[in-house]
C-alpha cells in the first residue's frame, strides 16, 4: 500500500468557524455505527443531522475530507476533556466506517495511521491527546469500541498506552488524565477506561485499574487547558 495519502472532497455544510479563534489540541476517533462508509458520509452531509467530522475511513482505507481542518466540525457533542468543554472547537474528529461489533479491517487501519501522522505534525497536538468519543462522553458513547486496537497506534507514537504505576486513588488519577470525573457517574468513567484499555474486564474496580490508571496520570497529565 502506499504510503501517498489520497483524499476525496466532499464537503459537508455541517460545520463553522471554530469559537474563539480555537487551534485544534485534541483527536477524536469514532466509529460510523452504520452499514457503509457511504451512508455514513451521506447523513454527515446532511443539513437536517446536524453532525459531521473532518475525515471518513472506509474499511478499504479510501478518505474522504467532509470539513477542512481548521473548520471546526460537530462530531463531538457534549462532554469534556480535561478543561476543554467545547471539544468540537479545540478538535479533528475522524470517523471509521465500522458498526461497533466487527474488526477494524488492516487497509483501514493502515490509512488511518498515516492520516494521524500528518494531522498530529501539521497541528502539534502530542499523543496523549488522542482520545476516543468514548472517553470524553463516557456512557452517552462507547465509540470507537472494544474492537479498536489503541495499542496498536501506541506502538507507533501516535496514542498512549499505560505502564502499570503505584496503585492510587482511581478516580483523582483519572480526572489528572482527563477523564470527566464529577460529569458522570463515576462506573461510567470505570467502563470507559475499560473500553480503551481493558476490554476483557468486569466486575469492580480492581487493583490493576487503580495502577494502570496511576501511570497513565503520572506520565501523561492533562497539563493544557482551555474551555
């Protein structure tokens, strides 16, 4: 596969000037929970939805730009990282053509990295604030799911993964990562580390949250803040 990125422009009429001269400092993926990369890119371009991103992901990697980059597009909705309340000002979102339950397919992946790696040099915006839907929004989305290998883009700097710390206070760690610990129930925000981090595990808040928690706090704290 090459390594030249070709992007298709379709533009969407679902979008605006990014509030207060924002730059953006976050990445937001997502999964299309629909049953093509098509009629994803249809409802996103819809007036009457009220929703888009920048790009879209087909499963066979093609990308298509529905609003240009420094045009801040409405895929994020309510929720908070850190201090950043309107996360759709200080965001890119991009979305993977997947229905929530299935393997995100090598082509995909493979084009994703590369999108990621222009966006994050272009825009500055460091690894750890690369977040899912899921974990600004913990409960309301569970977005881009249990299937979606972070791993994997950590691996190749463009995501975070945690080293086990010191066991702390779960809850005081999250809110320093970023977590909106205090917006939601706090078994939301447990389920929400666990999708992106821990997707075979249940029941309670164990030892081993509590110390991959502290790490991600401790090497990665959410230092930057706007509203």
């Amino acid at each position: 596969m090459s390594n030249t990125l070709t992007i298709c422009d379709v533009i969407s009429p679902n979008q605006g000037a990014r509030r207060e001269a924002a730059r953006p400092d976050l990445l937001v993926i997502h999964y299309t929970a629909m049953q093509s990369a098509e009629a994803a890119i249809a409802r996103l371009c819809a007036p009457e939805a009220e929703v888009s991103a920048h790009y879209v992901i087909s499963e066979c990697g093609q990308i298509t730009r529905l609003v240009p980059e420094e045009m801040r597009a409405w895929h994020a909705g309510a929720g908070r990282w850190g201090d950043v309340t309107d996360v759709n000002s200080h965001s890119i979102g991009i979305e993977l053509a997947n229905r929530g339950n299935h393997p995100f397919p090598e082509p995909q992946m493979a084009r994703l990295e590369l999108l990621m790696s222009e966006i994050m040099a272009r825009w500055s915006i460091p690894p750890e604030r690369v977040i899912g839907h899921s974990d600004m929004a913990p409960g309301r989305k569970g977005d881009p799911g249990a299937r979606f290998d972070w791993a994997r883009l950590a691996r190749g700097g463009l995501s975070v993964w945690p080293d086990a710390g010191s066991a702390g206070e779960f809850y005081a760690d999250a809110e320093r990562f970023g977590y909106p610990v205090g917006d939601v129930e706090d078994t939301l925000i447990l389920e929400a580390f666990r999708l992106r981090f821990r997707p075979w595990a249940s029941g309670r808040l164990s030892c081993e949250d509590a110390a991959l928690m502290s790490g991600l706090a401790a090497r990665w704290p959410c230092k930057r803040v706007f509203v």
